[in-house]
C-alpha cells in the first residue's frame, strides 16, 4: 500500500453552528487528499485530464468517529488500496492534533476516456509510477 499525509487546518467555514466541521467536507477533505497523493507521486489530476482522462467518483463512504472542529490541525492519510486497473481506491484516515482518529472513509472512482466518454485502463505512465512503490 502506498501512503501520503497531508495537514489541513479546519477553516471557520467549513463547521456548522457548534464549530464541528459540517459533514459534507469530508468529500472535500478526501478529494485533497487524492490530489496531493498524485502530486506526491509526480502527476496531477490536471496533467491527467490533459492527457484525456477524468476520475469521476463512484463510491464515498464516510465513518464519523468524533468531530473535527474550528482550527484543529487535521492530519489526513491517503492510502493506496492496491495497484489500479479500471478503478483506483483510497482509504482515508482523519485525526486531529492530538492523534486522535477521528474519520475514516473510502472511495473509488473510475478512469474515463473523455474523447469516448467510457471507461479506461488506468494509464501507462501512471501504472509505471505505482508499482514499483508496492
């Protein structure tokens, strides 16, 4: 499994009336993570759209274990499932300054050719950046 952390600091807002981070941000949260374990790997979602592909998203789930709140300092741990083919998977960790685990949560989403609008095998260039880190 391939792993990347990356802080957030809980923005005001991002929480409801109570200062707990509102639940919908959470998909957010994971999208950043997504996004910097890319970037951690030497790729990005814009280098990947140029190049014809998008990663919709098909599952999201989310465990919500204690709340975040207003200014905590989020560690969020995006890890790799396992070596992608047609779909790639995360897992997420969200804790707090503490260490406390406070989310967890999934997603997987799906390599589409945007010319044909279908599914795809992941790309070539990204696999070669993948495998060799399992």
């Amino acid at each position: 499994m391939l792993t990347h952390e990356h802080e957030i600091r809980v923005r005001y807002g991002e929480t409801d009336q109570m200062t707990y981070v509102y639940h919908g941000n959470y998909a957010t949260y994971f999208e950043m993570g997504r996004v910097e374990w890319l970037r951690n790997i030497g790729t990005s979602y814009k280098e990947m759209e140029s190049n014809g592909i998008m990663l919709p998203v098909l599952n999201l789930n989310v465990n919500y274990l204690k709340p975040a709140k207003y200014d905590d300092l989020l560690k969020l741990k995006t890890t790799l499932k396992k070596i992608p083919s047609v779909k790639i998977e995360f897992d997420f960790e969200i804790s707090n300054q503490n260490n406390e685990l406070l989310t967890t949560g999934y997603t997987s989403l799906v390599f589409i050719d945007m010319k044909r609008n279908r599914p795809t095998r992941c790309p070539q260039n990204l696999l070669e950046k993948i495998t060799p880190l399992f």
